[in-house]
C-alpha cells in the first residue's frame, strides 16, 4: 500500500499568490518575510535592484527570487521552480511575475 508521508502536508500549500497577482507591501521586509514562509526550507530568497522600472511612477523595481517545490503532477512528484516578483518601493506594490 502506498504510503502517505510528511511530504503530503508541504504538498497541500499553494503557492501564496497567481502568476500577475498585485498585492500591497508595507516594506521590502514585510514581504521578504510573507515569502519567507513559502520558500524551500534550505533555500535562501534573493533579491536585487533590476533594471526595468515600474510603469506607473518610472522608480526602480526590485526583482524578489523565491525557491519553492512545485508539484505539477501530484503530491508525491515535485522539482524545484523560482517564484519571481517584482517589488515599487515607492508604490508598496508587489506583483508575481513567474
Ligand atoms: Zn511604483
């Protein structure tokens, strides 16, 4: 009989947000911590300066990689992927891009 590991419950969360969702950020830090609890347990998020500009107040954007299992198949079969998003200071607006 197949066996349900403790894998199964780490399956079950979703990702936080849908790929061109926008949501408010207080602060970088505020959001860094809201991904903090998605990313792969060993894993590190990055983040850096890009240099695209954010279309609404021309301020640079902050691009935010984020590594997370995904499970295109089931529960049991899952790869690694990079969430990207896209943070404006300025707006306090955050958005996944991937
Ligand atoms: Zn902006």
């Amino acid at each position: 009989m197949l066996q349900h590991g403790t894998r199964s419950k780490i399956a079950e969360r979703a990702a936080p947000h849908l790929p061109f969702e926008e949501f408010k950020a207080e602060s970088l830090e505020a959001l860094l911590r809201l991904l903090e609890k998605y990313k792969v347990a060993s894993s590190k998020i990055q983040f850096s300066e890009s240099e695209s500009a954010h279309s609404f107040c021309q301020k640079q954007l902050i691009h935010i990689l984020v590594p997370f299992d995904h499970y295109p198949v089931n529960k049991h079969v899952y790869r690694e992927v990079e969430l990207l998003y896209q943070y404006c200071p300025s707006c306090r607006l955050a958005v996944r891009v991937l």
